[in-house]
C-alpha cells in the first residue's frame, strides 16, 4: 500500500516482542484523553501477556516503518462474545496510530489486512465503538465502509464527564 510519503506499508501478525512499542503507541494516546475510553496506562508485561493469550480466532496486525522498521500502529479484533456460538462471525475491532503518524496511510494498510484476515477466519460482521468526539475516526472508519448503528449514550465516563460511543459495524 503505497501512501503520502511515498513508503510501502505492510502490516503484520504482532508478536509478544511488539509489546513495548505497542505501549509506546497505546499510552500517549491514553493520555491524550479524547481518541479512546482506555484511562489507564499500559504496562509492556501486560501487553505480552495480551498477546500471549490472544484468541485463536482473533486478528491482530501492526504496521511498521520500513525505514526503520519501528511500530506505527496496530489494529487488534476479537470475537464479538465467546459464551455463545451465535455471534461467531462478529468480531470487535480496536485501531490505533501513533499520534504523531496520524495520516500517513497506516490506517489504509491495515483496514485492508484485517479485512483479509477477518474473512480468511470466518468473520462476516466488525463492529467496534467510536468517541462521538473523535470525528476523525469516525471519518477513517466509514471510508472503510463501516456504518453507523446507533448512539451509545454516556456509555463512557471519563475524568468524571460522560463521553456518548457511536457503535458502527461493517458487513464482510
């Protein structure tokens, strides 16, 4: 996937050594407080352990730099509800880019990676939550084809103040 600065971008499955650069990517964007409803910072020995113990069923890819091969962002999707077999074809998504690559055709790689992945897997159906605040993440996932289902209203609360989650989903 070629992208503005001319670099070719391929994403990947993470490995447990991912970890510490992907709390290097995860945790400015907790502390930014307004991309995600995660507040707490990540720890690398909790992420190793995410990874570790990562559904089977699940997808989780990262992007890299090719210049200098460091982690720019990552996209992880779980199934949906592993206590019943009903919702085996959903699958909930998380993306997230380093706040400083942000428009760099990173989203673009992995959207198409997943979506590959996703249905090499048997998914038919993503679904994922969006801050009501974030307009531009909302952009990057209706380019993506994702549509909006409804309003989770004060669904997150943070810093003390409600934040609404648009819930948007994608038919594979």
């Amino acid at each position: 996937m070629n992208n503005t600065d001319g670099l070719e971008r391929s994403a990947s499955q993470v490995k447990s050594s991912d970890a510490e650069a992907i709390v290097g990517i995860l945790n400015p964007i907790v502390e930014a407080g307004i991309y995600t409803a995660f507040d707490t910072p990540f720890t690398v020995e909790g992420e190793r352990e995410y990874i570790s113990n990562f559904p089977a069923r699940g997808v989780f890819l990262v992007a890299g730099d090719p210049r200098d091969h460091s982690l720019v962002g990552f996209q992880s999707m779980e199934p949906f509800a592993r206590y019943t077999h009903a919702f085996d074809h959903v699958g909930m998504l998380g993306t997230y880019v380093g706040l400083s690559r942000r428009r760099q055709g990173i989203a673009s790689c992995l959207f198409g990676a997943t979506f590959k992945a996703a249905r090499d897997k048997g998914y038919e159906k993503i679904f994922t939550f969006i801050r009501a605040d974030n307009p531009v993440a909302m952009a990057v996932y209706r380019k993506y084809g994702f549509h909006i289902v409804g309003t989770a209203e004060k669904h997150a609360k943070i810093n003390g103040g409600y934040v609404d989650e648009i819930i948007v989903e994608k038919l594979l």
